[in-house]
C-alpha cells in the first residue's frame, strides 16, 4: 500500500532546512527522507539513503501526517515500571543492607540478594524477583562487594592479641645508588686505571703509537745507486726521510 504526506504547510526544502537547525539527529534523518518521499521518491530508496527500513519510513509518514514536525521526535519515556516498595519500604531496606543481618533472625551472616527477597516478602508481604532486588539496591547506590566471611562464634578480642604480638614487617630503606656518568653518545663511562690501558700491538696502530727513534742525516751511498746519486746532489742541509717498509 503506498502511503503520502498529507500535510502541505511544509515543503521539502522547509523540511531540510529544519533539518539542519535541529540537534536531534534522528529527527532530522526522518525530515530527510520525508522529503524524499514528498518530491516523488520511492519509499524503499529514501528509507535506504536515510539509514532504515520501508516499514519505519511508512510508520514515520502517519506520525508526520497526524503530529506535523514535532511528532518526529522520540516521545519521552515514562520512566519505567512503577516500584512496587514505597519511598518509606525502601528506606527500611536501606537500613536492613546498613546493619546487616541477623544471624537468629536471618539465619546468614551476610545480605544475599535472594536473603533480601526472602525478608522483603516475609515483611511487606511483595514478592520480587532476585533482579529486581538488584536492580533496587543499585538505585539505593549500594554496590556488590564480595567480602571476608566471618565466623559468628570468631573470638574478637584473641585475634586483636595475635596481631598486637605478630612482628611488623617493614621495607628495607632506600639506598639511593651513584649517579654514572655518560658519554657524549648517551652510553654509560666506567673509570679505568691507566696502568691498565693496553696498547695496541699489531698494524697501523701499533705503528702509530710507538716512538719513533731519531734518525740521523748522512750524506753517502746507499743501499741503491739510484738513492746515492740522489743524496750525492742535494744540498748539505737537505736530510732525505726514509721510506717505511709496509
């Protein structure tokens, strides 16, 4: 069945400029494919380009046709399932989580949810289910906090005389160690004796780092002849350095 917009104080450019003034985003994907469907569009292509179904874009086009724009907006809850526990039975169960349970009364040492049931039953004669007792008390901004069971019959005054005689345990002080030094690169320095520097003993290095003996300037021949007349014709002052075997 195709349905229509039977209202006409709005056009489809009416609808899109509302549409972009208004904050609520869902209100204004519905004006959109409102006026889609007024300029002739199929329903199914505007409930696609609009993000939902045939059937949510028809449902919108009554609200439209019977409520105008303002029934486009989601109508306010009404605020959930009405408590069956008056303001004054809430209080009292406030008071029992406070105190705790009665162990002759009760028969626990600690409220459970299906314990609590069971009292507000026993007492105010309304039967909830365990959810919705725990659904309450977190309205009564109790929390479930699962805690250290204890004995009824625990003899309170012997445990406060084996902690005053257990020996207290502390930390051992801070030592606080020296600061090392670093390099320029970021790498840790660690000092080392100079007696213990080893100097390097093969190659270019070792070359390097040995004295050199002195060499004393003689003018004659050599080993080469090629080399003697050389020395032969350079002045007296001129000391030729020799050639390091590689």
């Amino acid at each position: 069945m195709t349905v229509s917009v039977t209202r006409s104080e709005h056009t489809p450019a009416d609808l899109r400029r509302q549409a972009g003034r208004t904050a609520d985003a869902r209100a204004a994907r519905r004006m959109l494919a409102l006026a889609l469907v007024m300029e002739g569009e199929n329903r199914e292509t505007a409930a696609r380009q609009c993000g939902m179904d045939r059937q949510t874009l028809r449902d919108w086009v009554h609200r439209y046709n019977a409520a105008g724009v303002t029934g486009l907006s989601d109508r306010p809850h009404g605020g959930g399932a009405v408590s069956k526990l008056t303001p004054a039975q809430e209080a009292t169960l406030a008071e029992w989580v406070r105190t705790g349970p009665d162990l002759e009364t009760d028969g626990v040492v600690r409220w459970r949810v299906i314990d609590l049931r069971q009292r507000i039953a026993r007492e105010f004669e309304v039967e909830l289910h365990e959810r919705s007792v725990g659904k309450l008390l977190r309205r009564l901004r109790f929390r479930r906090l699962s805690v250290r069971p204890r004995h009824p019959e625990a003899d309170v005054a012997a445990q406060e005389t084996h902690k005053k005689t257990t020996p207290s345990w502390s930390p051992p002080p801070f030592r606080p160690k020296p600061a090392v030094s670093r390099s320029s690169s970021g790498c840790k320095m660690r000092r080392v004796s100079v007696s213990k520097v080893a100097w390097p003993t093969s190659g270019r290095s070792r070359a390097a780092a040995r004295p050199r003996p002195a060499i004393a300037a003689t003018i004659g021949p050599t080993s080469s002849a090629p080399s003697a007349r050389r020395a032969a014709s350079a002045p007296a002052w001129f000391c030729p350095m020799p050639t390091l075997m590689r």
